[in-house]
C-alpha cells in the first residue's frame, strides 16, 4: 500500500522559516518521520513537496487515479484555494489534513479551512508527530470511503 504525503508552498523551507513558529527540523526531518513511520506500518510513502499549485493538483489527480490515500499540508493553501480543495474532494481514498502548527492559535485568517470540509480528519499543531499519527491512521483504514470518519465511528461501533 502506498500513501502519499503532499506538502504546499513554503513547507520546503522548515529549519529557517520563521522558526519561533515552525522549529528548527527541516524538510528533511519531516521526510525522514514519513519514512520511518512507514516502514513500522509496513506501508510505502512518496513524500513531496511543492510551491506550485498546478503540481499540486497533478499530485492530487494521481492521487485519485492511482486510489492513494494522502496526508496533505496545504499550507497557505488550506485557507482560500478552491482549486486544491476541488481535487480533494475527488479523491478515491481517505485525506487527512495536516498543520505543523495549532491554526487555531493564530491568526484569525487561519482558522478558516477550505479543504476540512473535503477531509476525513484534521490534525494540527503536533508537529511532524502529526505526520506519523495521520500514516497511523491511513494505515489501518485503507479499505474505508474517502470521508468515513474512522474515529469517531469506532467509538460507537466496536466492529470497525
Ligand atoms: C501550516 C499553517 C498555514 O496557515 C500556513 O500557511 C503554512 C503552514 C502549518 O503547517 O502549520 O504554511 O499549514
């Protein structure tokens, strides 16, 4: 099983960016987490990263041919692009959304998230932690809908 992991714009520059709000690890620290991760889950990982729109939604078609389940950053994306949004909603398999950072402690502007809704489940400000949760999860639901909300149905149906 693979799972792709999609970062957007300005992701590539962990370690210098702003680093009192994002840390110091890096792109490649983050890389270095999905792989690890994955090798414990068994599963294989494509890690990527772009400041391109356009790529991003060829990554994401792919996505939806290929039938991949897919963590996705989309960065400053998140808050207004209905274009990514569009080809997450059109995914085959489950997203989950991800933020280094906790959005909701920020600015009023970042609380707002276009691609949530398209989403299975959100995790923000765990860090690259958050990356490792969300392969944990994709991992274990690969046979569910894009949208099933895993978690929460677990805990009302132990058969899931
Ligand atoms: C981010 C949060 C976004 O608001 C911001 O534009 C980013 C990174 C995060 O990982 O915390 O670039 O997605």
């Amino acid at each position: 099983m693979k799972i792709l992991v999609l970062n957007g714009p300005n992701i590539g520059r962990l370690g210098t960016r702003e680093p009192d709000v994002y840390g110091y690890a890096t792109y490649d620290d983050l890389i270095d987490v999905c792989q690890k991760a994955a090798s414990k889950l068994n599963v294989s990982v494509d890690v990527r990263q772009t400041d391109t729109e356009g790529r991003m939604l060829a990554w994401l078609h792919e996505a939806t041919d290929e039938r991949y389940p897919v963590v996705l950053n989309p960065a400053a994306w998140t808050h207004y692009s209905i274009a990514v949004r569009d080809a997450c909603a059109a995914l085959s398999a489950p997203l989950v959304e991800i933020h280094l950072t906790n959005v909701h402690t920020r600015e009023e502007f970042r609380r707002m998230s276009v691609i949530s809704p398209v989403a299975a489940g959100v995790i923000c400000g765990l860090g690259l932690a958050g990356y490792e949760l969300a392969l944990q999860w994709l991992a274990t639901v690969k046979q569910r809908e894009p949208r099933e909300h895993g978690g929460v149905l677990s805990l009302v149906d132990p058969s899931n």
